[in-house]
C-alpha cells in the first residue's frame, strides 16, 4: 500500500504525501473549520495537539506499517486529510479513521477525492472499507450514505475520553 499516495497523486490534482508533525499547523487549521462536528463529542474547542494526536496513534494490535495518515496538497496548502489503517483488523479490509476537506472544497469534489481513494484502494487489493460515524453527525451519516456506505451495526467507544454511540458503515469495493 506505500503506492497509495503516490497513485493518488497521479490521480488527482493535488500532491499526496504522508503527513508528519511538521504539517501540524496546517491539520490544526483543517480541522478547526469542523468545531460543529468535534461539539458533537468535545466540551471545549479542539486544541491543536487533539487535531494533531491522529499522527502518532494507531488502532489496538495496528502495527506502524498498517498506517497510511495522507494529506493532499495544492501549492503547499493542505486541502485534504485521509486516515487510514490498511489490513485491518483484517486482510484486504482498510479502516477510514477520518476524512477531512477544506471548507472551500465543494461537496462533489469532496465525494470525488474519497471516491478516488477508494478506487485506489480497490487496485491496491481492498476489497472493503469500514468506518464508524457518530450517531449525532447526521451530515456524516448522509455523505457516507451517498458513497454507498451502509450502516452494518451500532455500538459505543470513546472519543476524546467520553462514551459516544456511533454506526459501523460499510462498503464492499
């Protein structure tokens, strides 16, 4: 899966690179514009190091290597972040911890690039996407939706040290 970023790169019109703590400023930035979202889960305004904290944390028995934390560039501007955990928790199956676009990114072209990733997921032997959407984002729920992601089950985690209900979507690739 290290092609990832770079068929996606050939893929769409923005750079795609692994991301690093050099880039925290700009995550940061990306991802203030969805305080509306974090409210859902947080009681105070997102810090730079929870925006941040995706870059070193992996999911229970993930090894390093599984990790694929891309940011898509536009003349050195982050437009976009994708996390994702390939192989698991099984082979062929990739994770989606989150997805973020810049606000000015309209919502067709924020549905194209996730589209485009998962196409490239499937040429790079996925055959299945999962992730889980928080019970309260009904705007997650319908975008998601309308990338053929189907809810598949319901349960609780914690997000930020609290209980949340969330939805297992789905989608066959």
């Amino acid at each position: 899966m290290e092609a990832l970023a770079t068929q996606l790169s050939q893929q769409l019109p923005y750079e795609v690179r692994a991301l690093s703590h050099e880039d925290d400023a700009q995550i940061y930035a990306l991802q203030k514009q969805y305080q509306r979202y974090f409210d859902l889960f947080m009681d105070h305004k997102l810090t730079q190091r929870e925006a941040t904290s995706d870059l070193d944390e992996l999911a229970a028995e993930a090894a390093v290597a599984q990790k694929q934390y891309l940011g898509f560039f536009d003349e050195g501007q982050l437009m976009g972040t994708v996390d994702l955990t390939i192989d698991y928790p099984l082979p062929q199956l990739v994770w989606l911890g989150q997805y973020f676009t810049d606000q000015n990114i309209s919502a067709m072209q924020r549905r194209e690039m996730l589209e485009n990733i998962l196409q490239t997921l499937k040429q790079l032997t996925a055959v299945q996407v999962q992730l889980f959407v928080l019970k309260a984002d009904k705007d997650g729920q319908q975008f998601y939706q309308q990338l053929a992601f189907e809810p598949i089950s319901e349960t609780r985690t914690t997000i930020a040290g609290d209980w949340v209900d969330v939805a297992i979507y789905q989608r066959n690739l």
